[in-house]
C-alpha cells in the first residue's frame, strides 16, 4: 500500500524567499520540496539542492546578460567549432586559451590568415568562454571600433579609460585590416593599444600578416613597430590555414 501524499503548503516559504530576492529557487522550491518528501532526504541534502539551484539560476542570468552586453555574435562557441575540417589549428592550444589564463594576464592573441577559415568563430567562442569563466567582454568588427574611437577622439583620458573598449577585461576585435587606416586612425588605434598593453586582455583577428603591417596602418613603420612591440610582447599567434569554410559549404550546396 503506497503511503497518502503529502500535501505541501509552500506560499509563506515561497514569500519569504522572495523577499530576499531568491527568485531562482522560489521556481525550484516545489519540485525540489516534493522530491524530498517523497526521498525521504535529509533536510541539509534538500537546502543544498535549493541553493544550487538560486546559484545556478543567477549564473545562467550573469550569462545571458553580458553576453547581450558584449554584443558577441550568437551561435558560434568553441564546442561546435569543426577542428576536424581545420587540421591546421590545434586544439590543444584553443583549449589551453579556455582556461582563461591569458585573459587574467592582460595578454593578446593574434589570428590571422585567409578569409573564410573560422578565426572570427574562434574569437568569439572564446569571448563567449572568457564570460563564462567570469570576465567582461566587448566584441568589435574593426571597423565599429574606429568609428568609436573617432567619435571619441577628444576626450580626456580619465573619461577615456572608461569607456568599453578601454575597461573591459577582454577586447574582441574582429576582421581587421580589410582596409587601410588613415594616419589619424592609426594612431586612435596606437592609444588604444598603449591604454590597454598590461592592462587587459586582446584578441584580434586579421587577414593580414605581421609584415604588412606597415601598409595597412598608413604606411607609418616607426607606428606600427610600435604597435606590434606591445602587441606581441606578450601574444599568442595563430597562423591560421586551410580550406574556406564557405566554399565548402557551397561545394556541398552545388552538389546536393
């Protein structure tokens, strides 16, 4: 003979956990409190599980809201990256760089290579990460960033330095140098690389190599030695290649 059911009067509790604002576990509360009764689980094991529960809630919030804070594209993560169509790049080293370790020493990590190859993929899967892991984030396309530092070109370095692109614990900068930059432009960039060199975290992805550079920051060697000094002091390079992600997809778009 089954014992009767418990009938469990939970509003008061439901209140009270409300009002100290643990929205989370006021959801979990039945059905965690209904599993207990019918467990038999000890009280501790059930308030554990209800913690979990606000904690994990409040977690998965934290997420979704600086995910949209840092305007990352959506649906690119490092855990559906296809490392088996790009040989080239090794996942041992990408997965090295989740851990975050780079982003907690101000460090940057340059990929570059063809069009099509999935840095920008890679970038943002680990900004997507880097927020996981508890890190503010901003992503960019390059040519976002210049028209920002344009349009704050005149401002006082203690108003600078809050601005996203300054604080943020990990600048995403993505699709650089499809065009070349003004010599106004490339030195709004210089400071900005200045600002940030050991003071936060860069990832960076180009279609161009290191040796040209110079064409693409206004022709100006002495510039872009200077940037790329700080930008690779500390840097982790990706020389990425392989075949087009794009084409492939179309190779297979023609056949079907």
């Amino acid at each position: 003979m089954t014992a009767p059911r418990v009938k469990l009067d939970i509003d008061a509790t439901r209140e009270k956990l409300g009002a100290l604002g643990l929205s989370h576990a006021v959801e979990a509360l039945e059905g965690l409190l209904s599993d207990a009764v019918r467990s038999e689980m000890p009280a501790h094991a059930f308030l554990e599980r209800l913690l979990d529960a606000e904690r994990s809630g409040r977690e998965e919030r934290r997420v979704r809201t600086m995910l949209k804070t840092a305007k990352i594209p959506t649906g690119v993560t490092l855990e559906n990256f296809d490392f088996a169509f790009q040989p080239a790049i090794e996942r041992s080293r990408i997965e090295t760089l989740a851990t975050g370790a780079w982003i907690r020493n101000g460090e940057v990590v340059l990929m570059q290579g063809p069009p099509g190859l999935g840095k920008s993929h890679l970038l943002c899967g680990l900004g997507i990460r880097a927020i996981q892991l508890g890190f503010s984030a901003q992503y960019f396309r390059f040519d976002e960033l210049l028209t920002a530092l344009r349009a704050d070109a005149h401002l006082p370095p203690t108003r600078l330095k809050k601005r996203k692109y300054m604080s943020t614990a990990l600048l995403l900068i993505d699709e650089m140098g499809y065009d070349p930059m003004s010599r106004d432009d490339a030195s709004l960039f210089f400071r900005l690389v200045s600002y940030r060199y050991g003071r936060g975290a860069m990832g960076i992805t180009t279609n161009k190599s290191i040796r040209d550079w110079t064409e693409l920051l206004a022709g100006d060697e002495v510039l872009a030695t200077a940037i790329l000094d700080r930008l690779l002091h500390r840097a982790h390079v990706l020389n990425i290649k392989g075949r087009s992600y794009r084409l492939r997809d179309l190779e297979e778009a023609l056949r079907a």
